[in-house]
C-alpha cells in the first residue's frame, strides 16, 4: 500500500472564514493557508481584515479580504460570489463570526438579544445558504461551524451566546442531513477557554477566576489560537469525507471532567 499524504492536503482548495481577521478566526485561517488553502478572510474591520491578508499571503497562497457584515443576506451572498469570482469557488466555508453580550437574562435588551442571535447564528444560515448552490454544482464541500463550551453548557452571564452556540450544533446537524446527498459535510467545532486578545488578560484581571478555569481543564492550561489549526484542516480535508453532523470538542477536556 502506498502512503497518502493528501487527507490532510488542502492545495488548490479555497476557504471562507468568517471573523477570519483575528483571534481563533485568524488561527484557522493561518492554519488552512499552511495546508494549501487560498483563503477568503470576511470581517467588519477593514483594516485587521488587510492585515490578515498579508500574514496569509505571507505563506504563499492567495488570500482575499472582504468586509461584510454576515448577519446581512445581501453581504453573505456577495462574500460568496466575490469569492467564486474571484477565486474560482468555494471550497471550505467556515462560519466563525459571533460576539457576546455579558450581562444577566434579567438585564438582557431585545436588541442586545437580537444582535448576538443574529451574528451568531443567523448568519451561519446565510452563509452556508450562499455557499450551498456553489458547493452542489461543484461536486461538494466543507461547512465547519464554530460552536462553543457554552453549545453544551448554560450562563448565567453570555445566555444569548449560550443559545445562539446551541443552535449552531443543532443547526449542524440539520445542515448534514440535508445536504448528505450533495457531498457537502457540515460539521461543528466547539472551543473551550482559548487565549485570544479577548481573554488574554483575565489571568492579571481576575486571577481568582483564571485559577478555577485551570482547576476544571484537566490539561491545566488555555489553548492557543494555532491549536485549532489541527482540527479545522482535519475537517476541511477528504480525511473527514465520512464525518458529518459532528460537533468536535476542542476544550482540553474541560467539557468531560
């Protein structure tokens, strides 16, 4: 038997990441460049997205910046057909862009709960409704959602992220099995506590808190950004041809102690 170094081999593909110009985002996206991925960075500030661009360019694919604001459908169905154009097609979409509201439920606006759902999960919708069409016609595609600790788990402090998170992995799911017989797998990716811009400070911050994380992840440490290189190229590639409807862990064990 001859060895086959393609599972992993992404070349010629081309990805979307969404919220791709930072943070967890930018990780991926590094990650599928290395793998051989041109890559599409889609985000609302122009400028990180540019800066973005370069460091994937930097690896000698081609990268393409669009700002967007994905909870729109008419920007989700220009970020797609910009790509196709652009690029040639749309190989891998993944759907990372979310932010959070922290604030108790009895505290929480409509709007506040509206805007989280929105960029959360609406726009995971609207994007994979976009690719679809393109991915059919091609012979099949990659769809990884970014889920989140809190898809398995409720708060008191981020509820709307809790539920949008959920519905990401339900969402999932619905997507597999609709799409089974176009050859597009649809698969989700649940972080745990990662050290972005975002959380790097807590440990100075609120040290109490960072302590009893660690307590909690048995590999007593955060993860960085580039540990999710791993699993989104293992989900982009023709080694997950077979997994569908999944929702991966990538949490350190925290989700299992």
């Amino acid at each position: 038997m001859s060895r086959d170094n393609t599972l992993f081999d992404l070349t010629g593909k081309v990805a979307i990441v969404t919220g791709g110009n930072g943070g967890l985002g930018l990780g991926m996206a590094l990650g599928l460049a290395l793998a051989g991925a041109n890559v599409v960075v889609a985000g609302r500030d122009t400028a990180k997205t540019d800066q973005a661009v370069q460091q994937i360019k930097a690896l000698d694919v081609d990268a393409l910046g669009i700002t967007v604001d994905v909870s729109q459908e008419a920007d989700a169905g220009r970020m797609v057909s910009q790509c196709v154009e652009t690029l040639g097609s749309v190989d891998i979409l993944v759907n990372n862009a979310g932010i959070s509201v922290r604030t108790q439920p009895q505290d929480l606006s409509a709007d506040d709960w509206d805007r989280v759902v929105d960029i959360n999960l609406k726009s995971v919708f609207l994007a994979s409704k976009a690719a679809h069409p393109h991915m059919k016609a091609q012979g099949g595609g990659k769809i990884i959602n970014i889920g989140s600790m809190f898809s398995l788990f409720g708060s008191d402090w981020v509820s709307p992220y809790s539920a949008s998170k959920g519905g990401v992995v339900q969402l999932t799911k619905s997507l597999a099995v609709a799409w089974a017989q176009d050859n597009i797998q649809v698969n989700a990716i649940l972080p745990g506590w990662f050290m972005t811009g975002l959380t790097e400070s807590i440990p100075q911050r609120d040290p109490a808190r960072y302590a009893l994380i660690n307590q909690r992840i048995p590999a007593e440490r955060w993860g960085n950004p580039e540990e999710l290189q791993g699993p989104v190229v293992f989900l982009a590639g023709s080694g997950s041809d077979y997994v569908t409807g999944a929702a991966l862990t990538v949490d350190g064990g925290y989700s299992v102690k």
